[in-house]
C-alpha cells in the first residue's frame, strides 16, 4: 500500500469562506468505505432502452423522457453497491426538452437518495453573468434544495474569469468541478496537443492551469475540490497529468466501450485511492445488449467486475 496521500489543509482565502465540507473529501470517503474508484454514466437514450420501457418513446417526447428515468433509476438500484457516483451526461436529458430536464433533476434526486455523489457532466464555459448563471443552476443550492449536482465539469479556454463564478459556488457551498484538461477522443489532438513556444504542448500548460486553481480548495485528505477530465484512453498521458496535478482528482473516461482498460490507469492512483475517479458509461447501461442478462442483472455484475479491476489496479 502506498503511504503519503493525506494531507494538510491548505490556507483558505478570507473572502469568501472556503466551505468546510468539501467535496474532495466526501469522495475520498465514499471511496475509501466502499472500496470503489467507479462511477457509471447516464447516457440514456431512447432507441437503445431495453424492450420493457421502449414504449411511445420514439415517437412522444414525455414518454420518450418517463422511460429513460425509469431507465437511470433502475440503473441506479443496480450499481449503487458497486460505485461511489454517476454521472448524468445532461445532453441526453436536455434532447428531451423541459420533459427531460424533469427527468434529469428527478434522476439526479434519486441517485442522492441511494448515497451516491453526482457528478454533472456539462462542459459548460462562458464569462459574466452567463458562467454565473450555470453555476447556479447546478453548483448552488435551490431554496431549501441541495445543488443538483456535487461537481460539474467545465471547459477552461475561455480562461480564468469565466471560471471565477463555478470556483465561488465551490468555495461557498463545498461542490467540486472537473475541468477539461486532456479528452479521450481521437480529434482532441488536433487543439490540445499543440505545441506551444517554450516546447510544452498545450494541455500540459492547462493542466498547471488547474493545478493552480486548484490550490485554495485542497481539503483535509490532500486533494482538491477542482479535478481534471483526462481521457484513459492516452495511459501515458494520464502520467504525465498526475506529475502536473498531484492534488487533482481525475476523472477518467474512455473506459470500455472507448476501448480503454483498468490496466491502463495505475499511475492515476498515486496520490490516494481516492486521487483518480474511472467512468463507465455505455459499457455498463447497455451491458444487456450483448449478455442475455436482464437490463438490471447485467448492469449490476458489469460494474462489479469494473469496481473489482479498477481497486485492484490501484493498488491501494
């Protein structure tokens, strides 16, 4: 077992007040009693819904909506003794219109309610009242409501200002971001890997970007409230992204049906069990497509398997 990963608090800025329940160690302690670095992807789309649920889904909106929340709620009973969150990915909730946004805060409620962290996957980015305005809608709390989501993931190029008002809502109400870094798709490359002027390309100067944001928000276990989206896809990447940010917490999609393994992801671990989360979406929701498994059945022992492989290769 690898020694090292607690930490102190860092210094907290006077104003405003850096909440005492962060969202870093919340999940540091979710990981740790559950044993699980998984989180499992809500991309529910109605054609791919298993026949039970299809219903008028194709062709009335509402319905289309009611069944991909039954969907995300089954899937929630299934994977909740297997993972530490979800992570609803609101543009398959936002297809959908106000109907799906219905479902996406029900489904959202529901996943809270099993103990899960949520994690809102929005890559939202823009500056002024704008950027205050997303952060509100799922960073903040809602009158006597919690946030909708945890965390959230953001974009960073529109640069430090536009990130200001999603790092407030941090700082007053304890929820977390996952800042765009390095993408698992193919094309990411064609902006991120850019070579800058002093020879570094250009993700890892927004990775020290993160790192540096980050700073302010580190809790109790040595991480911090502001993680990074490093695709798995690219394991030497994601070392060179733990050398950047070794407070960061990052969140690793591409595993599974983006043909990305456990295996390839050992070096996300070395700053705590709880120093690197791993996504399964697709491989997971849709694991009855090709196993003959009830929909609940298969999703269940897919994230288990995933759960088991992803501690192991840990280390921890």
């Amino acid at each position: 077992m690898r020694a090292g990963f607690a930490g102190s608090l860092s210094p907290v800025s006077a104003e405003p007040a850096v909440a005492t329940n962060l969202f870093a160690d919340r999940l540091a302690e979710a990981v740790e009693r559950k044993r699980s670095q998984l989180l499992v992807g809500l991309d529910p789309r109605p054609d791919l819904l298993p026949v039970e649920l299809v219903g008028d889904v194709q062709v009335d909106r509402p319905a289309a909506a009611e069944g991909c929340a039954r969907f995300c709620r089954g899937i929630v009973d299934s994977v909740a003794p297997h993972v530490v969150g979800v992570k609803p990915q609101l543009a398959f909730f936002e297809a959908l219109g106000a109907d799906g946004m219905r479902a996406l805060e029900e489904v959202c409620a529901y996943a809270r309610a099993a103990g899960l962290l949520v994690l809102a996957d929005a890559k939202r980015g823009d500056i002024g009242s704008t950027a205050r305005a997303y952060a509100a809608a799922y960073l903040e709390p809602r009158g006597e409501e919690p946030p909708l989501a945890d965390a959230m993931t953001v974009n960073v190029y529109l640069g430090r200002d536009s990130l200001e008002p999603f790092l407030a809502a941090c700082r007053r109400h304890g929820t977390g971001l996952f800042c765009v870094v390095k993408t698992s798709n193919e094309g990411g490359a064609d902006v991120q890997d850019l070579v800058l002027s002093d020879g570094r390309l250009l993700w890892h100067h927004v990775a020290r970007f993160v790192h540096e944001l980050g700073e302010e928000l580190v809790g109790g276990r040595g991480l911090s409230n502001i993680g990074a989206v490093v695709g798995a896809t690219h394991p030497r990447a994601v070392g060179e992204a733990r050398r950047l940010m070794p407070q960061s917490i990052m969140l690793l999609p591409g595993v599974g049906a983006q043909g990305a393994s456990p295996a390839d992801l050992a070096r996300a671990f070395t700053s705590g069990p709880a120093s690197a989360l791993v996504n399964a979406s697709r491989s997971v929701l849709y694991a009855f497509r090709s196993s003959g498994e009830d929909w609940r059945t298969a999703a269940a022992l897919e994230a288990a398997r995933l759960r088991r492989e992803v501690w192991a290769v840990s280390g921890w």
